[in-house]
C-alpha cells in the first residue's frame, strides 16, 4: 500500500465517523428534548427561545404525571375464566406502564417460543404440506392488519378476552414474520449434528433444545427486540382491543392525557420519557444477539 492510498483510506475512516457521529446526534436528538423538556418549567417548554439545557430542572411534569389518576398496580385475569385479582391502588400511569411491560415481555417470550419451534419444523422436517403452509405464511407477512381486524375483534369477544391486555397479546404470538426468521437461521443447522444425535438415542425435544436451539439463538435476539418493540408501539392494535383506563397502555395513556392536556407539553413529555426507557433497557440488554443476527441474516441471505 502506498503513501496516497493509506491517505484516502485514513479520510475515508474519519469522514465516515464524522457522518456516523451526525446521524446518531440527529437520531438521538428527540429523545434527548423529550426528557430534558420533561424536567423544564412550562414557561420554558413555551418559550420563543429554545433551551438546549434547562436553567432549571423541576419535577412538576412527574409529580403530575403520577396524580392525575389512580388504578390498581396490576390486574390478574386468567385467560378464559373471567377470573380477576387486583393489587393495590397506584398512579394510573405506573399501572399504564405495568400493563404495557407485562404485554410487550409475554409477547416477546410467546412469539419467541412459538417461531422457534415452528421454524425449525419447517426447516428440518419433512412433512406433507410443508411447502404449501411455509408459503401461506409467507403471504400472510404482507396482510394488513386492518383485514383481520374484525374478526379477530369478535373472536376475542367470543372468548371473553375483549379489554383484557390478553386481547392485545395472543394476535401477535403467531407473528409470520418470526417464523420466516427463525426458519432461515435453522436452514443453517448441520443435518449431521441432528443425526448424530438421534443415533446417540437423543429424543426429538432433546435434539431441539441442546441442537438447534443454541445455534439459532442469535435470531431469536433479535426477534426478540423486533416482537418487543412491535407489541409496544402497536398502537392501533391496543387502541381497538382496550377500553378501560385501568387495562390502557403507556401508549393509550398518553394519547389520552394529550387530549385532556393539550398544551400542558411538559406533562406529556413526562410520558414519553417514562414510555422510552424500558425500550432503551430491552435494546442494550439484547443489543449483542440484534446485531449478531442481523449480521448472519446478511450473510445467509
């Protein structure tokens, strides 16, 4: 390598840091007002002249936040039986956010479960219809989600699940798009492995858990963080199936205080914050295995 071409490469290296250090200040400048507005006096939320740093840092938007309404901290009911338990008696908000971390974790574990399985079966089994239904999910990745809506609103009424956070939890278990991923990342499971362990007397869930289980772990982080993020920001889903204040969401909750608190930004702001910070945790707990399996997902592609 010569003089100029070490050069170049060394500019190439320092603009491209340049740019990637501009995109994540611009990506993460939203994020940095909501909180910092969330912490600023309304006269300062209000003002003509920004404040990058607040000249003074209150609590009112979170003291508000967390007096506006009551409900109990959590809300048990068994699926199918009608049967309900309830916890002690909180702010509405903290009870929106409960809702929503127990929606999006039962969620991400569910449809992770569910797409593990599935996927490997349609990756390493061979079975009668197997090509046929593998291409039915692929279809259905593309159906919107306004088609099945009232169907899957009755059904849930039928099943007495309607304003439960359940309504919002078990449409998505089945999710298309996790099976197609976990699929690909079992096609690269060596058969000789498998078979090594059938010979060996292993049984078929054996094989599963201590096989291919390990080896697709990196696509079932990142679609952990895909149904994680995918259940919290569903909005509509959320909006269609929950009616009552105590079964809302952080989302629902929000929307509904900023319609209550239109121009009281600093309160609204407050839950913004309060609703991005289990999506930051949830990134930087599984940012490893996202990243790992985007990068497989890249090369088997």
């Amino acid at each position: 390598m010569n003089k100029s071409t070490s050069v170049r490469t060394k500019c190439y290296k320092i603009i491209s840091i340049a740019v990637i250090i501009l995109l994540a200040i611009a990506f993460a400048f939203p994020l940095y007002w909501i909180i910092t507005g969330s912490f600023k006096t309304a006269k300062a939320i209000n003002s003509t002249t920004p404040q990058w740093i607040p000249d003074e840092w209150v609590l009112d938007n979170y003291r508000k936040l967390f007096s506006k309404q009551t409900a109990p901290l959590w809300s048990l009911s068994i699926p199918f039986t009608g049967i309900t338990f309830a916890g002690p008696i909180v702010p509405a908000s903290i009870r929106w956010l409960m809702n929503t971390i127990f929606m999006a974790v039962m969620s991400m574990i569910l449809t992770c479960a569910t797409s593990a399985m599935a996927g490997y079966a349609l990756a390493k089994k061979r079975f009668i219809g197997r090509t046929v239904l593998f291409s039915l999910i692929v279809c259905a990745m593309a159906l919107p989600k306004q088609v099945i809506l009232i169907p899957l609103l009755r059904e849930m009424s039928a099943l007495n699940l309607y304003n439960t956070i359940w309504a919002v939890i078990f449409p998505i278990v089945g999710w298309p798009f996790g099976v197609f991923l976990i699929k690909q990342f079992a096609e690269g499971i060596p058969g000789e492995m498998m078979e090594a362990a059938r010979i060996d007397g292993a049984s078929e869930w054996k094989t599963f858990t201590n096989i291919a289980l390990p080896m697709i772990k990196p696509g079932i982080g990142a679609l952990a963080i895909f149904t994680f993020i995918n259940s919290w920001n569903d909005y509509f889903m959320q909006l269609i199936m929950l009616s009552s204040t105590e079964n809302a969401t952080i989302s629902l909750g929000i929307a509904r205080m900023q319609a209550e608190n239109s121009t009281d930004f600093g309160l609204i702001m407050a839950g913004a914050a309060l609703a991005a910070v289990p999506i930051i945790v949830v990134f930087l707990i599984f940012q490893k295995y996202f990243t790992k399996g985007i990068t497989m997902g890249a090369v088997k592609g």
